[in-house]
C-alpha cells in the first residue's frame, strides 16, 4: 500500500467533483489519476475492487482516435457512470480508513498527501459500500 494509491483517489475524486457533464469528470477522474496506477499499490483487500473497476472502465472496444476509457463511459448509462463513480469514492473512503488505522495501531500520524491540510483527514463518512461480486 502506499500513499500514492490515496492520493491517486483523492485526485480523482477532485475531478468528479467539477462543474462539467457527468461522463466527461468520469472519463477524466479515471484517465488522468487511475489508468496507470499498478493494483499493486492498493492494499489486498482493495486491491480485487479496483481490478473490478478497471474492467469496468475499460471493458469497451474504443473507435479509431478514442481511448478505451472514453468508448466505455460512451457506452454507459447515467446509472451505470453514477455507479462507476461511487465506487472510485468508496475506494478512496476504504483505503483512508486503512490507512488511518495502520497509523493508529503503529502510533503514527495518517499519512497524506503533501497537500493535504490536517482538517482534510478527519474521517471520511460512509456513503457507499463497494459490491464484491
């Protein structure tokens, strides 16, 4: 695990946040901070969650010029993008939550990301579980 999986999550969920159509901030959450992030760096328990999310991201044959993120987000339904999205969220809530608890069970400070400020690592509700189906 390391802190560059969280802050690759915690971009990505920066860019869902914007103020741009739905499928655009997903197609761009998910190429720009998730594409290359090796499953390596997740944790074990979450690291079958984000293969799954990949797959998903990805599942589509792109068209001549389009990246195979942009042809499957293409494809989706609002529902299907919304769940895409809430899974990237959850991930970032889990792997916080793990992360907070290896630093409290070795005495330590969360880690975080440079610029991060203190307030920003409080927990994280729960707002969606991630399926493991």
């Amino acid at each position: 695990m390391s802190a560059a999986a969280w802050e690759s999550l915690y971009k990505a969920t920066l860019e869902l946040a914007k103020p741009s159509a739905q499928k655009q901030r997903l197609t761009d959450a998910f190429t720009r901070h998730l594409l290359d992030l090796p499953a390596e760096e997740m944790p074990g328990d979450l690291r079958q969650d984000f293969e799954a999310l990949r797959l998903s991201m990805t599942r589509v044959r792109p068209l001549q010029g389009e990246s195979p993120v942009a042809a499957t987000v293409r494809k989706m339904s609002i529902g299907e993008a919304d769940a895409c999205a809430a899974r990237i969220i959850a991930l970032l809530d889990s792997l916080h939550r793990i992360m907070a608890a290896a630093s409290a069970k070795a005495g330590q400070t969360p880690a975080r990301a440079p610029s991060i400020s203190d307030t920003s690592l409080t927990r994280i509700p729960t707002l969606i579980s991630v399926n493991r189906a």
